[in-house]
C-alpha cells in the first residue's frame, strides 16, 4: 500500500469512525430517554405517554444538542493543532539552543527522518514529567504536526530504538492518521458530556441537601438523585461506547505503523527493542497526565490502564507487537537504564550512535523519463538511502549554518540570507529593505552566515529551510508577524519572483502559519479533473516553463505531461508568470482525492523529466508543487542530478 492508497484508507476509517459515532449517540439517545422517562414517571411529574412525540423530540434535541456542543467545543479547543495537544499532555518545545545531549539526540534522529521524508522537522515536545517510554505525532497535517517524546523514552532508549519510535510517529503523520486521531478526540468529548451532566447534577444536589432544611423537599431531591444517577449511567456507557471507538479505529494502525518503521528503517531490532524496555520498566508506557486519557489512542505505546483484560485497549497487546519484529522472541525484557549520551561537538553533527555510519551513493547517471513514476512511488515513504542521505547532507553543510538554523535569531538570518538574489543590484534593493526592518544585531547575523549561503549547493536549499522550520515555530506571534512581512518585501524586492522565492515563500508559509493562526485543513472537493482542468493546466504549464527554458521543449513537456494525465487540458498559458494565481491554483489542487494527487504529481513528473534530466533547480520547482498537495516528496539521491555552472550553487 502506497502513500495515496493509505492517505485514501484514512478516509475510509474516518467514514468508519461517523459510523461508530452515530450508533453510539443512537444509543445514548434510548439510554437517556428511558432515564428522563422513568425519573418523571417515578415521581408523578409526568402523567402523558411515555411515546408522547413532544417528550421524544425533547429527550432526543436536548441528547442531540449536548453531545453535538460537546465535540464542537473539544474540537474548537484543539484547533491550535498538535501544539495545543502537546501542551495539555505537559509537552515543553524542545530547543536546539538548550538542548541537553539526550534532547540533542532526539533533535537529531527528527532532523534526519524529515529530510530524508521530504518534509519540514516537525517541533519536538519533550514530557519533562513523564518517567514512562512514550511517544506521539499529533497536528491536522504535516503543516502544523509535531512530535511528543517522554522524558523516559529519550533517556532510556538507544539510538537504534529512538530511530525505531521517531519512525513509527512519521508514519502516522505521512499516513494521515493525525487528522482522524484529533477528530476521534473531538467527537468522543461529546459522548461523555451526558455523563458530566450526570457528575454536576449529584454534586449540586450535595451542596442543595445542605443549604435547604424544608420537609418537603424529599421527593425532588430522590428525583433529581435519580437523575444524576441515571446520566453517569449512560455516560459510564458512553466511555464504554469511546473505548470500543477508539479500539476499532486504532489497534490495526498501530501494526501498520510498526511495518512501516520497519520499512522505513530497515531495522526491526531498534522498534523491538523499544517495546522490550516498554515490558521491562516499572512505569512501562503509562502516562501520569490528566489529559492522558482522551489522547490515548495517539501514543506509542499503551499510555493509560484499561480493566476488562484490556479488551478495549487503544494498542495490540506489546507481546503481539514484538514477535510480528521478532519472531524468534525469548519473552524476557531487559530492564532498561539511561542510555550514556555524550553533547556533540561543535564542528561535528553525529550523536554518540553514529560511529558505524557508511554511505554509498548510487551510481551517477540523470533521472530519466522513467523515474518520474519511482519519484511518485516514494513520495510519503522514507528509504534507507533517502535516510543516509538525508544525515549525509546533514553533516555537509556548513556548521556557522546548521547552528544558526537552531537559534531563532541564526534561523531567521538564514531565510533571509537565502533570499538574497546573486544580481547585485537586486541584492542592493534587499539589503535597503533589510536596512529598515531588521535590527542591527539580524543584519549582523545575516552578514556572517551568508559567505557560507552563497556557496549552498541547490540541492541543499530545501533541507536547510526544512531545518529552520521548527526553530522559527518558536517565534512569538508578534515575532512571526514581522519576520513573514520581511520575508514578503525580500521576495518583492524586484519586478521580477523566481521560483526560488515564491517556493521558500509558499513552505514557510504553509508549515509555520498553521502554529500561528490556526486553520481548518483542507477538505476533499474534486474527485475529477473535470473541475479544476483550468488548474491543472496552470500548474502544469507553469512547471514546463520553469524547467524548460526552451519554448519548444516546454511545449512539448506540457503536452507530454496532459497525455500522462490523461485529460484534456487547455492550451499552455504563456506570458509573465503570475505567483499569486498559481497559489490559490495550488490550493485549489490541494482539496483533490488522493488519486488524482497522485496522477497530477506523476504528470508534473514527467513535464520535469521531458527532456531526460532533472537539474536540482528543476527538482525544487517538482517538490514545491508535491508539497503544496500535502505529498512530500524525498530529496534526489547522489547520482539522480545532473549539474552545470549555473545550477550548482544557490
């Protein structure tokens, strides 16, 4: 199963999820009625029929109204994404800056896995006050996902088994499993608001009794007992209801997560590993907050106790989970320790794990036209040599770099030092702009990391900004809305928007406004390109442009790339490139169905590799246009890129 085919799959379990959902309100709803009907005619207060249609739509309204309010307000609580559920578990953002040698490694193995997956580094949250080995991936999308870690999971496991966990969170976030895991937390929230009522109504009822000393105050207070009695029932069924929920969409995902670990990492003895200390440590993989329950079914690893021989626990039983690693299993767990950590030094990247590291790039050669559909194949899955690559890269840039993109200060003077054209008369225009919406110590920052930015090979651009994004998600609101503004005048320095400018532009918008200002995901619109072929068109006229200098050849890569689509498009749009109706032609896309996704990207594959090679320039146009569609595209291996003067270095 591909990236298409899960991200489609993930649609199926959430129409299974409305499913589970409406048969448990149907039976709150009966539950309930009997509960309001019998308290009234217990106590005489009623004395119609109990199948009266006003009684019936009145139970049944007011049923509706409280669990419909409930998960509009849980829903509207969580909009802040995977950074509001972080912070309710007792997450704090883990900086570079101030990372301890067992944070640093964490960072690290983040880094790695979301270059290596074409994806921006989410933000890692560590659980300071969590001694359990856990971990999470939560958000509505790659956009606004981050990572939460416990501090047990971080100190006590080796790299190998760190690399195991982190690989299991990216395939949640690749898989579209986060979007359903927040929606699942949103409308069980509801189902469980009738049993509140219930609570609220006993405890009001105790401070009643107290205040009021009337003798005929007996048969109300025995009613409204009965009542409140009657509706923690119900919620007591309704967590019931949640349990099953949570079970049947969450159990079978755990398994497909483990598989794709595996797959990613090519080394199920670091995942069995983790699920082994998991057995062998007193606080196992439980969680100590509050919030812990209703976040159950986003964790690693079992985070909360569950009665019933754990019949409705939100994972497979961890013996299951390691003979499917590890067939061959003793069933013994080693009793886990904290694992030695050492700080990295300054000038070298590699964590203490990294001795045996060994990369051998592919054999040399451009991509061909055939490679358009490996390059589709890969998107949303991470390869042992994307993962060696993406840490070779890694260790190749520069060091003043990489510890700028760290620190907020470095990780803005980076964008910023990126941005700056190599016309100089271009670049003069920017640094007067820069002269009057930065601050000196920014213009010093920018001045001793741009030597080393003017010499960037292309093909590392992207990487670097993807290293940058979860430093800049640090950034206060105030902070953001100024380094988005100078972002915006350095891009519009000029007449003239390369594509360069308007990718870094549109990433860092995508990824870092979702932590900023919340926003509701994109919904699937168009399940055919009936509706958006003036889109399609655009786009794809657009890329056959930009890697095709050659009017000629464009055309021919655009007609290359409708036949590959396999729908008619209209004509080439020739002229000026124009950005701003490229973006909403691209969000547009965005709300397609996961097949078309893929057939488009397949088609602005092949535009690319019309001419037989992809040039890096060519590749970021390529992996702009994937990302705009949430399909993260890998970056292209050693050997894949043919480079001339001019497309060597940024």
């Amino acid at each position: 199963m591909d990236f298409f085919a899960r991200q489609d799959s993930a649609r199926h379990r959430t129409a299974l999820l409305v499913v589970l959902f409406v048969v448990a309100v149907v039976a709150i709803v009966v539950l309930t009625y009997l509960v309001v009907t019998g308290t009234l005619f217990a106590t005489q207060w009623y004395k119609g029929s109990p199948f009266d249609p006003a009684l019936v739509g009145g139970v049944t309204g007011g049923v509706l109204a409280i669990v419909g309010g409930g998960s509009v307000y849980k829903i509207a609580q969580l909009r802040g994404g995977g950074t509001t559920v972080a912070q309710r578990l007792g997450g704090g953002l883990v900086r570079a800056e101030a990372a301890g040698p067992p944070e640093r490694r964490l960072l690290n193995v983040v880094e790695e896995m979301a270059i290596a997956s074409g994806t921006p580094a989410p933000p890692v949250y560590l659980l300071a006050d969590e001694p359990g080995i856990n971990a999470f991936a939560a958000g509505y999308g790659p956009g606004d996902a981050v990572i939460g870690v416990t501090r047990g999971c971080a100190e006590r496991l080796s790299r190998d088994e760190l690399q195991g966990v982190v690989a299991h969170e990216f395939s949640h976030i690749l898989n579209g499993d986060m979007r359903l895991n927040i929606r699942l937390m949103g409308v069980l929230h509801g189902i469980l608001v009738i049993g509140l009522m219930g609570s609220i109504i006993l405890r009001s009822l105790r401070f009643r009794s107290h205040g009021s000393r009337r003798s005929d105050s007996g048969s109300g207070i025995v009613a409204i007992l009965a009542l409140g009695a009657g509706l923690m029932l119900v919620g007591s069924i309704g967590t019931f209801f949640g349990d099953v929920i949570k079970a049947a969409v969450s159990r079978q995902r755990e398994f497909l997560a483990d598989a794709s670990a595996v797959q990613f990492t090519r080394n199920p003895g670091g995942l069995a590993g983790a699920l082994k200390k998991i057995g062998g440590l007193s606080a196992g993989s439980r969680l100590q907050s509050p919030n812990a329950k209703e976040s159950s079914h986003l964790f690693f690893g079992q985070g909360v106790r569950f009665s019933i021989n754990a019949l409705f626990a939100t994972h497979p039983p961890l013996e299951k989970r390691i003979r499917r690693l590890e067939p061959a299993w003793d069933g013994s767990y080693p009793e886990p320790v904290a694992t030695p950590t050492r700080a990295p030094a300054a000038t070298k990247r590699r964590d203490d794990d990294d001795d045996d590291f060994v990369f051998t790039p592919l054999a040399a050669g451009g991509v061909t036209a055939g490679a358009a559909d490996s390059a589709v194949e890969h998107i949303g899955e991470i390869t042992v040599p994307h993962l060696q690559h993406a840490r070779q890269m890694i260790d190749e840039l520069p060091p003043a770099v990489v510890t700028a993109a760290r620190e907020p200060y470095g990780a803005r003077a980076v964008v910023f030092g990126l941005l700056l054209s190599r016309n100089e008369p271009v670049r003069e225009a920017q640094r007067a702009r820069l002269e009057t919406l930065t601050t000196e110590a920014e213009r010093r920052e920018i001045a001793r990391v741009l030597p080393a930015l003017d010499t960037l090979p292309v093909t590392h651009r992207l990487p670097l900004i993807d290293l940058t994004i979860p430093t800049l998600c640090g950034l206060s609101p105030p902070q953001f809305l100024s380094f988005r503004r100078v972002v915006n005048e350095l891009v519009h320095a000029d007449t003239r928007i390369d594509f360069f400018e308007w990718l870094l532009e549109r990433i860092l918008v995508r990824h870092l406004e979702p932590h900023f200002v919340p926003r509701r995901p994109p919904r699937v619109r168009h399940r055919s390109f009936l509706t958006v072929r003036a889109e399609c068109g655009l786009v794809l006229s657009t890329v056959a442009r930009g890697g095709h200098e050659d009017p000629a050849v464009a055309a021919a890569a655009y007609t290359r790339a409708t036949r590959r689509l396999g729908v008619g498009l209209p004509p080439p749009t020739p002229g000026a490139r124009d950005l701003p109706t490229l973006d909403r032609a691209l969000d547009t896309l965005a709300r397609m169905s996961p097949d078309l996704k893929r057939r488009f990207v397949t088609a602005a594959a092949a535009c690319v590799v019309a001419d037989g090679v992809v040039a890096p320039r060519e590749f970021e146009l390529l992996r702009g246009v994937a990302d705009s569609l949430d399909c993260p595209m890998p970056p292209l291996l050693p050997g894949q890129v043919v480079v001339d003067a001019e497309d060597g270095v940024g």
